[in-house]
C-alpha cells in the first residue's frame, strides 16, 4: 500500500510539475531577456490582423487554439508589438490534413493579408497532407520561397518546436532542434525567388525590417504553447 502511495504522489507531482513549466518562464530565461508572448490564460497581447476584437480562437487547459475551420486572413492575429531582431520560440500540434504557419514582420499598412507582407514558416501535417505540394510547402520551409533540408516533424499527438532566428537580414528556422532553412532577406538570391514565385506581384512581400508576429487560422486545428520571445 506504502508503495503504490509513493507511485501514485510521485505521479501527481509529475503532472503538476509539468504544468508549471507551460507557459512559464524560468528564471535565468527572464535574466536572459526572454518575455512570454502567450499567458496560457488568455489572448491578451493579441490582436486580430488590421483588427482588434479576436474571435474562434481559444485557450484550453493552457494551449491556444486557432478556429479549427480556416478562415484566411480574415481568423490570424498578431502581436500587440513589433519587433525586428528576435528569436522567437514556439511549441506546436497540428491535426490530420491541416495547415498554418507562423509570420514575422507584418505590416499592416502595406498589405490586406498578413501574407502579402510577411514571411511565413509554415506549419503543416507533412505525411498525412492528401494533395501534393510543392517542396517549399512543408513544415519549416519559408513558405513557397525556401525549402526545408532534412526536417522531421513528430506524430500528430507529439508537440514540435520552432525556432525562428532574424538578425538583420540573416534568418534562420529550426525545427525540433535541427536547422532547416537559413537565406538572407533582400539578397539577390532572395529577390530572384521573389520575382519568379507566388510573390512576384506582392511588392511589399518581405520588405519590412520591422512589424507583428504573426499565428495563422488557415486550415483546420492548430494549436500552440509555449510561445516566448528574446530581442536581440
């Protein structure tokens, strides 16, 4: 009896453990200069894009969660800041069949989605999406701009993480801690594949050294925890 006690505090003490490390920030994480973007709470610091009131996104026993329905530009928010340097950090589930993306550097004045102005890394069910898509479509690419080498991303009930690095025009993507995407914005690489991609009639696609982070309501469930920020 003793023994299964033991088992069944230890097993307690786990659960709870675990739930104060979601959403929290330890403290040489705040000595370091990191800030938590999601409370787990509620959607404050957040905001609609070119809008204010959030609506079909929610926050369930700690993890936020886009509409579940896709609703294009009309369902994505956005931070209440901007920031330019950062690495941004971002634990997240996907559904069957589904797909999102995380944005960067919106602008608002020059754009009516947040994708006409800001980069995207997409998010996405990579073996069970059930159309092709192009390589610079799966989880971790710049999306329909740079392709992800050697990403992995974890079954469906698994949490990923993401990493985006941007200091000046160096950005990088991580993705489940391995390196997947690095380009220079503005470079002649860059513009080249600007000019001759889905963005060739976006002028101000990339253009913006500062602006929003952004979280996508596309297609079906995402969801996210554990979202921090470090200005670099």
């Amino acid at each position: 009896m003793k023994n299964i006690f033991l088992v069944a505090l230890m097993f307690v003490s786990t659960i709870a453990f675990g739930q104060k490390k979601i959403n929290k920030l330890s403290k040489q994480e705040k000595k370091d200069g990191w800030e938590l973007l999601f409370n787990g709470r509620n959607l404050d610091g957040w905001r609609t894009f070119k809008g204010d009131k959030i609506s079909g996104w929610k926050v369930i026993d700690g993890v936020l969660n886009n509409s579940g329905v896709g609703s294009d530009h009309g369902g994505d928010i956005i931070t209440t800041k901007k920031y330019q340097d950062f690495e941004l950090y971002v634990e997240w589930k996907i559904t069957a069949e589904s797909n999102s993306g995380i944005f960067f550097h919106a602008d608002e004045d020059k754009g009516k989605a947040i994708y006409e102005t800001a980069p995207e890394y997409q998010l996405l069910d990579d073996k069970g999406w059930p159309t092709e898509f192009a390589d610079h479509q799966y989880s971790g690419a710049n999306y329909a701009m740079h392709v992800p080498q050697n990403a992995k991303v974890k079954p469906l009930d698994k949490w990923n993480t993401t990493k985006i690095v941007v200091k000046g025009s160096h950005v990088q993507h991580y993705l489940n801690g391995k390196l997947v995407v690095e380009y220079e914005l503005w470079s002649d690489d860059w513009k080249a594949r600007k000019a001759k991609g889905k963005w060739k009639n976006y002028p101000n696609y990339g253009m913006s050294k500062t602006g929003y982070i952004g979280l996508q309501d596309y297609g079906g469930l995402t969801q996210f925890r554990n979202i921090k920020i470090k200005e670099l």
